[in-house]
C-alpha cells in the first residue's frame, strides 16, 4: 500500500489521509483512507508538490508499469 504523507496531501473531501490505488502515465489513482469518505479520483503525477519524483516512480514500479528516467 502506497500510502501519501499528511504533508504532501489529504483528501479533498475530508482531508483524511489518502492511498494511490494506481497509477500510469499520466495520472495517480488515490482513494481515501477513511472509510466514511472513500472518495477515490485522478490526480497528475506532480499533485503533491514534488515535481512528479517521490509518489509517481513509487507507484509505477509498485503497480507493475516501467518509469521514465
């Protein structure tokens, strides 16, 4: 589970915590974590203030595709 740090980003429902559910190459699926919300959208692959280069390899290698490098 990849899960994104309350610094970077939160929910935009209810600004719980959030997980990427997946990814490509042009986006990051995150869901909430809080069972009450379970909102789930896309998100580009920089929406967390860090350029694209902390969460989008993560998730690439972990949900099987190949990163750009």
């Amino acid at each position: 589970m990849l899960l994104v740090d309350l610094n970077d980003g939160v929910c935009r429902s209810c600004q719980s915590q959030l997980r990427i559910i997946a990814a490509d190459d042009a986006t990051l699926t995150v869901e909430c974590t809080n069972g009450e919300c379970a909102d789930a959208y896309c998100v580009e692959p920089d929406a967390f203030g860090d350029g694209g280069m902390k969460y989008w390899p993560q998730a690439m290698a972990h949900f099987g595709e190949e990163t750009w490098e």
